[in-house]
C-alpha cells in the first residue's frame, strides 16, 4: 500500500520505491548534498572543526588504550597488597577517566557548532534557490513535490545532526575498538578472534535489521507532513469553513490523518521494541564472552589476574563503543527520509534551472519569448497555454499599450484575462510569440487579494521595496489618501508588527495595495480585480489616484464601473479569440454591454 503525500497544494504525490532504499541512488543523492557544503568556497573552518572532532576521538581511544592497560597493573598492585602502588593507579587512573569523558564532551561542542552552522547554511541554499527565477512559483504549479516548505524547515536539521555524528560515533568508535581489540589479541587470540566476529555479525544483523526502518521512517515522515498540512489548510480558510460550518466535516478530514501518522508512530515503536530484544540478546552474549574465554587461562595459570581485569575493562569499553555504532545506525535510518526529500528538492531546483535555457528553443515544448526592458507593452502573435498544457486560452493575440494609456481586458471567466497578465508578467510562459515588457522595477502587480508581508506596517507600504526613506509624516498622508487615515496609530505605530492579512479586511488589504502604488511610483500598473472588495465610491477615488501617477494600467476587472477610467479595451469570447479592441472612449456603453453580459 503506497502512502499519500500532500502537495503544497493539498494533492497527493505517489512514493518511488526506490526512495525506500539504501542503494545506490540514495549514497549518490547523500554525496550531492554534502559536496556543495565541504568543498564550498570558506569551508575550512568547518574541515577545521572536523579535524579537532577526529582528534577528541582519537584521544578518547587512546585514552581508553591506557585506562585498561593500567586497569590491570591496579589490580596487580591490589593483589599484591602494595599499597602505595595501588592509590597512585587509582588516582591516574581517576585523571584520565577525566580526560576520557572531558575529550567525549569537546567532540559533542564542536559537533554541536558543525550541525548548526551547517544547517544554516544548507537552508540558506535551499531559501535562495526556492525563491530565485520564480522557483517556488513553478513548484506550485507543476504540483510535483510535496511541502517545499516542510522540506526547508524541518528536515535540514535532522540530515545534519545525523551526518555530523559519523565521525563522533563511526570514528570515534571504531578507532576505540581497534585500541581494545589489541590488547584483547595480547591477552587471549581466542578473544580476539571471537572479538572480531561478534563486531562483524552485528554490523550485519544491524543493516538487516534496521533497513525495513527506513521505510516506517519515511511512511511516518510523510504521515506528519500531511497531518500538517490538514491543519495550515484550516488556518488559512478559517474564515470560509465558518461560514459553511464545516467544523465536524474538518474534524473528520483532520483525525483521519492525525490518526494515519499515529498509526506510522506505532508501528515504528512496534519494530523498534523487536530490535531492542534482538539487541539485549547480543548484550547478554558479549558479557558472558569475556569471562567464559579469559578466565580458563587465569585458571592455567598463563594470565594474572590482572589481566583478567584488564579484559574486562577492555571488553566493556569495546561494548561501549559498540553501543555508539549502533546508535548511528539507527539514527542513519531515521535520517533516511529526510536525505531524500531534501536530494529530491535539490533535483526539482536543478532541473529547473537546467531547463530554463533549453525552454525558449525547444519544439516540443513551445514558450513565449519574453523581452524585458522594451518601451511599452507589445504582444505580437500571442497564443497562450496552461503551464501543463491542458487548455489553450487565446491565439494569435497582436496587441500594443502605448505609454499613459490604460488597457481594460473584459471576457466571461475561464477565457484567459488573469491568464494574459500573468503572461505580461512573465509567470506563464508555455505558448508562442512575443511578450514586450518594461524592466520589472517599472512594473507592479495588484492581485484581488494582495500579498501581505511579514513584518511592520511601514514593510507593508513599500513592499516590494524593503528600505525607502519615505517618512512617517509622509505615509501617513499615503493612507489618508486610500481612506486608511489612523490606520498607523490603530495598529500602534509603522513600526508596529502584525499578521496584516488575518487583522485587516480584504477591502483594507487593496487599499493597502493602492498605497504601493504612491510610494513606489510604478511606470506600469496590472490590476487584477483590485478594487473587488471596495464599495463604488472607493474604488472611484482608487483609480482617480491611479490616473493622476500617468502610469500606464492594464486593468482585468468585471464591474461596469471601472470601464469610465480606462481609454483602451480588449474583449476576450469564449472560444479564447479577441473580438475587438475598443479605443474610442464614446463606445464605452458598447464594452458595459458585455461585461453586463459577463455578471448578469
């Protein structure tokens, strides 16, 4: 049964069994994301702090070596009752147990440090490829990889932390069984040999047992994902639930899932109880191994008994690290999942950007030429598509804005008016022709429900800048001419942070947007039903404020009374043809006719 992932949009993305695997694509996936960060341009600081983890392991090796070593002179020195001899062994031997676990903790500082500038760094990466070239807008729309934003956040921290630990706990243990092996060999081959096996069984009972954990892993990863989504899904549509009273129904929706990564929960639980029995099983025979091979020679009088403790201790230590290797196993399974949701988001970015260049030359996906810094808006043969290619919406559009006019795009929904300025803006861009466009610092965008940033009310009112030494004085008097006058002091200042899209109306939301106009003082305005939420009179003192900027408008809209602000007007039908292109301001009654016809 494959487990549902949900999309960024809510739908489901169907696993890949390979994505189950520790085979060769995922080690090739796992080198892709750890070369960017190793060989990057500065990494010596992070080789640097690897250097110093390999040496607190190694110390804590060799340590170890010696602990044991003189482990069996103090129990010499006991049995012989010397004394003096005993207490001085006793007390280095309390110091280096010191330097033992003080050296285990400066591992775990500087690996602490590593995991989170590597983190830092790795989501840095991963912001600025999703938001570079509209990368996170083109991820929306193919709907091909599920939670970008889930991805970014929550699975970096777990890869590092996970890649962090090899030399901590493979490193760090492996050399520690090498010193005890050693002195293991010196005192009893036969311990040594049998040594040599159990680390190599467990090693292998631990792959095989721990590789169905990586699919549990990933069921559960993805179970998570979509119990989360579940909820933003709410939060967003808070208000449109409300009014359906679609409480129970969301309650429904939302326990099936809750209940689903409950269900993955459970069952990694149940396996990983299995695995600890399988582990107290190994534990039981490596404490009854060293004794049962050790003493016998005690016995024939060929060790001393100080040997026997020194075997002892050196049995325990290699149990010890033993434990770590083990530990990372386990940890490399959960972090499994996470290897391949980040590799799989790094391949959507490459692809992307591969494919950018080889886009505008392919014949087998036709795209629009888009050229930017040209003096008006030109389109010329314009033939436009869905970006997956399901619809055509209009062909052969010729049309030109000359600067200072205002363009007013009329046509029953679906035939493709949002559509054309999302072409004029360069975000869809499957078709054929060619879209003239200004340089995009001259441009600016006014959706029906406008985009609220993060941060203070001053952001909001520059947005897309992000500094302008505009003034308070002066935004003020912004507001006040959108009829937002007191907005600042209700909210406690510009500087005033908010969730602005969830505390104003939607109809304060575009007045907002009409704001950026003014204090941006764009060449070239595209309103997509901009003022839908605002009364008639509103809206009439919006565009009056629009028309005195001289900005050249490109308007989509379906009220009747937007037609008397605008002097050019395109009326697209049904079949996605242009029927006429009006420019004669006394034929205004023709183009409410049609978009009476369009609401009516």
């Amino acid at each position: 049964m494959s487990s549902p992932e949900a999309g960024s949009s809510g739908s489901h993305v169907q696993s890949d069994p390979q994505n189950f695997r520790l085979n060769a694509l995922f080690f090739r996936r796992l080198g892709g994301l750890l070369r960017p960060y190793w060989f990057r341009k500065g990494a010596w600081l992070s080789w640097a702090m690897l250097l110093v983890m390999t040496f607190a392991g190694s110390t804590y090796s060799i340590v170890g070596g010696v602990v044991s070593t003189l482990t069996a002179r103090q129990a010499d020195a006991l049995v012989a009752k010397q004394v003096g001899q005993y207490w001085w062994f006793w007390g280095l031997l309390t110091g280096l147990v010191v330097l033992r676990y003080l050296t285990i903790n400066l591992q775990n500082y500087v690996s602490a440090r590593l995991n989170l500038g590597w983190r830092q760094w790795l989501s840095t990466e991963l912001i600025d490829r999703y938001l570079r070239n509209k990368t996170y807008y083109q991820i929306n729309i193919d709907r091909d990889l599920d939670n970008p934003d889930q991805r970014i956040q929550e699975s970096v921290f777990p890869f590092c932390d996970a890649m962090t630990q090899v030399p901590q706990r493979v490193m760090t243990a492996g050399i520690d069984i090498m010193v005890q092996v050693v002195i293991l060999m010196a005192i009893s081959p036969a311990m040594f040999v049998a040594t040599l096996v159990f680390t190599a069984v467990q090693a292998v009972l631990t792959l095989v047992v721990y590789k169905p954990l990586i699919r549990l892993q990933w069921n559960s990863t993805i179970s998570e994902a979509d119990f989360r989504y579940g909820l933003l899904h709410v939060r967003d549509n808070a208000e449109t639930v409300a009014f359906y009273r679609g409480e129970e129904a969301e309650r429904k929706h939302l326990l099936a899932r809750l209940t689903d990564a409950v269900k993955r929960q459970l069952d990694i639980k149940y396996y990983q109880i299995r695995v600890n029995i399988f582990y107290q099983i190994l534990e039981i025979v490596w404490d009854v191994m060293p004794m049962f091979l050790i003493a016998p020679l005690f016995f024939q009088g060929h060790i001393s008994f100080g040997a026997i403790a020194q075997g002892a201790a050196a049995a325990m230590m290699i149990k010890q690290s033993l434990g770590l290797f083990s530990q990372f196993i386990p940890i490399l399974s959960a972090a499994a999942p996470n290897v391949v949701r980040l590799a799989e988001i790094q391949e959507k970015f490459d692809r992307l950007d591969a494919d950018a260049p080889r886009d505008e030359k392919s014949s087998r996906t036709p795209r629009i030429n888009l050229v930017r810094g040209a003096e008006m808006v030109r389109l010329q043969d314009l033939s436009l598509t869905t970006p997956g290619g399901e619809q055509s919406l209009f062909r052969n559009l010729d049309l030109t804005v000359p600067n200072s006019r205002r363009l007013l795009i009329t046509g029953q929904t679906g035939v493709g008016k949002s559509s054309l300025l999302r072409a004029i803006a360069g975000l869809w861009n499957r078709g054929n022709g060619v879209v003239e466009v200004p340089s995009s610092d001259k441009m600016l965008f006014l959706p029906q429900k406008p985009y609220m940033v993060l941060g203070d009310l001053r952001s909001q009112l520059i947005y897309p800048r992000q500094e302008s030494d505009i003034s308070d004085e002066a935004l003020e008097k912004v507001l006040e001419r959108v009829r937002l006058g007191g907005l600042a002091q209700r909210f406690g200042g510009f500087q005033s942070e908010r969730d602005w899209a969830r505390v104003l109306s939607l109809g304060e939301q575009q007045r907002i947007a009409f704001a950026r106009i003014l204090t941006n003082r764009p060449s070239y305005v595209l309103l997509d039903e901009a003022t839908s939420a605002v009364d008639l009179a509103t809206e009439e003192l919006l565009y009056q404020l629009l028309l005195e900027t001289g900005a050249t408008v490109i308007s989509v809209a379906h009220r009747t009374s937007v037609v008397q602000f605008h002097d050019m007007t395109l009326h697209l039908d049904a079949n996605g043809h242009k029927i006429r292109m009006r420019t004669d301001e006394q034929e205004s009654s023709y183009v409410r006719s049609q978009i009476s016809e369009q609401v009516g």
